[in-house]
C-alpha cells in the first residue's frame, strides 16, 4: 500500500506524526527519505514526542544516533548523513536495534545500504511548491498494518 | 574508581579519545604539561601499512589506534614504561568506537600495571582551556559549541558542573553546515558559509534570534535553517545575495550565543567565560564575546583550535587530574554511551 499527499504545511506534517504514534508502540522499522531541510527531523521529533519523550530532542546528524526510553519501548534515532560507507555502522551496535521489539527510526536509510533492519514503513519527504508532499509507504505485513491504523489520508 | 593504587599521580599519563569520528592520542604530565598529542587526520603513518596507507573510513579506530600511540609516544621520547597511568574516553559516544579505545587503553594499563581512568568527553571540553598558559581559574561559565553540541555548563571546580543549557534540536556548528548546504556549498561548509559571510552586507536580511525573547538558556536553531532556505530560494540567487544571507545568518548565530553568554554570566556570578568547541574558532563569534567582555567585565577564554575540536589531550589532562587523587577504574572494561556529566564525582 502506497499513501501520497501533496501540498502539507508544517502543522499539518506535526499533526500526521503525532497520529502515526500509536502504531508505533510495538516498536518496528520506520525509514525517513527526502532531502536536506525535507522535515524528516521536523517529522520524528513530532513523532518522538507524540511518543512520550519529554526530554530534549537533539538532532542525531553529528551523533549518528539518539536513544529514548518511554514506557518500556526503546527507541533508537538515526541519522546516517554523515556516513560515508554502510561498513561505519558496525559502531552503532547496529545488531541490539533490530530484535524487532525496538521502535527504529532511520534518517538517510539509502546511507547505510545492506547494514540496516529492513524497514516496515518507509516515508518520503520532498519540499514542493507549497509546503511538503509526502508518500507512505509499506513494506512488511506490519507496516501495512501500521499504514492502515495510521491512514494519513483521513482528514482530521 | 575505589582504592587508590600505588603509582596513582606519579609520571605521564597517555590519553585515549575515540568517542566518535576523531582518533586522538596524548601524553600529559603533571609536571612537565602536555608532551605531546597526535590526531589521525593530521599526520601520515606510511610504515605501519607497509609503504601505502589505504583511505580509512572515518570512525575506523581499530586500525588507527595502535599505530597512533607509538608515535605518539615516540613524539614524547617516551617508553610505555616511563607512562604513570592511561586514561581513555569512556562516553558518552558511539558503543563500537567507545570500546575500542576503552580496551586498548584498559589492556595496556592491566598489562603495564598502572591505575586506568574512563574520562567523560564533555569533562575533557571543559577542561581543555587547562592546557594553556594562561587557564582560568573555575568558577566559570563554559560554552560548548560544535557540530554536535550547544551547551552551556556551570563549572564551580574541577568534577563540578551544572548543565545551564542546551539545544532543543539542531546544535550551532550543525546549522551552519547544513545552511551552507542548502545554499549550494560542499558539506560541511560552516567555514566556508562564515568565510562567505565577510563579504556580506550587513542589514540586507535579518533573521530571528531563537528563543532569545524568553527566558532560559536553552537554544534552538533547526528554525533557522528553514528561514535562510526560503529567504535563499525566494532571492535573485547572486552572488552578492548569497554573501548577504550567510553575513545575516552568522549574525542571528553568534548574536544567540553572546545573548545566552552573557545572561548565563548573569545568572551563576561567574566572571570567566569558556568558548570551546569548533564554533569556538569563529572570528565574529570571538570578536563579538571580547567586546561584550570588555564591556561588561569578565574576562574570555578561548583554547587554540586544536584542543577546541575532539582531541586525546584533553582526556589525558583531565585523566591526570583524576588519577591524581586517586580515583581509578576496576580491571573490567566498561564503557557508557549516555552519561549523565553532573553524575560525575568532584576532584576538588
């Protein structure tokens, strides 16, 4: 299943992560695609503290990766910008993210090609010209099931 | 860190720093200072790889480490049985390059015999300023700036420090680089984006000083970005406008950082001022502190550059400090990528 919108101002991007937060609390693979400025981090604060995290939301570019805990979900945050080569990764302990219990959030995913958990639900950000358009997308039996509770397409 | 051992606080300390991209390797004495300090990236190593030294990834500690610490030490004119003790960052950072230089600087101080001390990084930042001629004295208020920080830290002495403020998002050195790419320069291109900003004229755009207007020491720059991207795309695109942007930006930057400064002076009594970090090297950010400085009367630090930017001689002198009082670590080797740096125990 594949969702689009066209056109989202920033509140209304806000207002779609927070939304997209109780699918998530089982934890699971959420890639982030677009460019620079796209509001991928705009979108995972959002939904970071839809989440629960109340703690300062800094953004992982220089650190690769911020972790949360919040309700007994671990919740890693990556950002793989910097990232020249998916060999790197070894540094992340990249293995204890993905038991499939951990909620995954990967920015720059196309980064680390081949080293990461496979995704459950990828998003594409790109700037158009009048706010984001945005594309959802799943790719695993859990993430269709993520998409469908979500169904950002539904007004409100 | 429990019983102090025998050779605690006597002879050079070699320091070990791997928490994220940089792998840096020091010496320091407690007599003598700093004897010597070495960062991968600044120096060739053709022996240890048989003439040709292949293009490492960065964050490949592994296979830098060992051949730093020889040279490092040769560099010192030292044996590793001339060290007194070995300190290593031991968070907070990345898991993985974390636990390579916490095992080789554990091993080596199990296997010489000597105390070994996990350093936090941020400890390291804080007290980099010791290593010149010139160290202030805490109380101070130090300011953190670099591609992955913004903080803002009371130190009321050495192991004493309070978090006085951070970013809510994007740290400062992180937002000059992605603007400058946004703007259409090579990543990172903070330096270039500040360079840029020299041939600006001053007034032609203005953007927000963020969270100045409320109070707190908190800062917050991922909005800025989004600015300088529509006032950038929604501009003639020359040259000239361009160099105006990035003067404006530089300006909204380093005006939120003298603001928080000074209202962090304010709020703690401190007179001394601390700018470490790579922002730290930028020219309008030191010219403006200095000023606001002499103006208002407390005095500025700023380490040279290479102690501003992640280094191994930070974390031996802060080791050293550590070592000589006693403090050490147990046999096993542990590392903690989070690490909370008011947790840590005072020294004096």
């Amino acid at each position: 299943m594949i969702i689009s919108l066209n056109g989202l101002d920033e509140p209304h991007l806000v207002r779609l992560a927070a939304r997209l937060a109780p699918a998530l609390r089982d934890g699971g693979t959420l890639y982030l695609r677009g460019d620079l400025g796209a509001g991928k981090t705009t979108f995972a604060r959002a939904l970071l503290q839809a989440l629960g995290v109340d703690a300062r939301i800094k953004s992982p570019t220089y650190s690769l990766i911020e972790s949360y805990r919040v309700g007994g979900l671990d919740i890693h945050h990556l950002d793989l910008y910097r990232i020249a080569d998916p060999g790197e990764l070894e540094w992340l302990g990249l293995a204890e993210l993905s038991d499939g219990l951990s909620l995954v959030l990967v920015e720059w995913p196309e980064r680390g090609a081949g080293s990461l958990p496979s995704a459950d639900l990828q998003l594409r950000l790109d700037h158009a010209d009048a706010g984001r358009d945005l594309a959802a997308r799943a790719l695993s039996l859990r993430g269709e099931a993520m998409l469908a509770a979500w169904d950002p397409a539904r007004p409100g | 860190m429990n019983q102090p051992i025998a050779k605690a606080g006597h002879g050079p300390v070699l320091g070990v720093e791997t928490s994220c991209d940089e792998t840096g390797v020091a010496v320091f004495d407690p007599a003598r200072g700093l004897l010597a300090h070495t960062l991968y990236s600044q120096i060739r190593m053709h022996a240890d790889y048989g003439g040709v030294v292949p293009e490492l990834a960065s964050r490949d500690h592994v296979r830098k480490l060992m051949p730093l610490v020889r040279e490092t030490l040769a560099r010192a004119g030292l044996g590793v049985a001339d060290l007194g003790g070995v300190a290593y960052t031991a968070g907070p950072g990345l898991v993985g390059a974390l636990l390579v230089g916490a095992t080789a600087a554990r091993a080596l101080a199990w296997s010489l015999g000597l105390p070994a001390i996990g350093v936090h990084h941020m400890e390291g930042h804080l007290l980099a300023p010791l290593l010149e001629a010139d160290p202030p004295e805490p109380p101070f208020v130090a300011l953190l700036v670099s591609g992955g920080h913004s903080m803002l830290i009371e130190v009321a002495g050495i192991g004493r420090y309070t978090l006085l403020g951070d970013t809510l998002d994007d740290a400062a050195g992180e937002a000059f680089d992605k603007t400058a790419k946004l703007m259409g320069l090579p990543y990172p291109g903070g330096p270039a984006l500040a360079r840029l900003a020299e041939q600006g004229r001053p007034g032609v755009f203005r953007f927000a000083r963020p969270m100045t207007d409320r109070p707190g020491l908190d800062f917050s720059f991922s909005g800025l970005k989004t600015q300088v991207l529509l006032a950038w795309q929604h501009s003639d695109r020359a040259e000239q406008t361009r160099a105006d942007v990035a003067r404006a930006f530089e300006e909204a930057i380093v005006e939120t950082l003298a603001i928080k400064c000074r209202r962090a002076l304010a709020q703690t009594g401190a007179r001394r001022l601390v700018i470490a970090g790579g922002v730290g090297a930028n020219r309008r950010l030191r010219a403006e502190l200095a000023e606001a400085g002499a103006r208002e009367g407390f005095s500025v630090h700023f380490p040279r550059l290479e102690f501003c930017t992640d280094n191994g001689a930070m974390i031996a002198l802060a080791g050293a400090l550590r070592l000589a009082v006693g403090q050490h670590e147990t046999p096993e080797i542990r590392v903690r990528p989070r690490w909370d740096l008011a947790s840590l125990p005072p020294v004096a």
